[in-house]
C-alpha cells in the first residue's frame, strides 16, 4: 500500500523528490502518512478532495483484501 500512495503522489506533485510515505501499523489497523511540499499539498488533495478520496479508496480496497482496515493521513 505504501508504494502505491508513493507512486500516485510522486506522479501528481512537481517536486516528487519531497514526497515521504511513512507506514504505522496498530492493532488491526494500518495509517499511512503521506508528507508533500507546502506547494503540492493542493495538488494531492485535488478539488474538493476527489484525489485524496480516490487515494483512500484504493488503499481501502487493498486493506480489505489483505483483511486489515486503512487510513490515509495528509500531512
């Protein structure tokens, strides 16, 4: 999951190179921080949040398949 969020944001911002992805895992849950330039966090958020919805719809989905829950966090 970590390396999917990596990709798509790397993908979307103008400076891929201040992109970080950081993976914690509780109990059964697992959050994912993605940190982005001040610049690029409108980017990653997408207007009226679609991007960022999308994003954690996709790492809900896998999340269900491996059987664990997900969140997303925009730092």
């Amino acid at each position: 999951m970590k390396e999917l969020v990596e990709y798509i944001a790397k993908s979307i911002v103008d400076a891929p190179d201040s992109v970080v992805v950081t993976e914690v895992t509780d109990d059964d849950t697992i959050v994912i921080r993605l940190e982005v330039a001040d610049d690029d966090k409108g980017r990653v958020i997408g207007k009226q949040g679609r991007v960022a919805q999308a994003m954690r719809t996709l790492i809900r989905v896998m999340a269900v398949r491996k059987g664990t829950r997900a969140q997303l966090e925009i730092v």
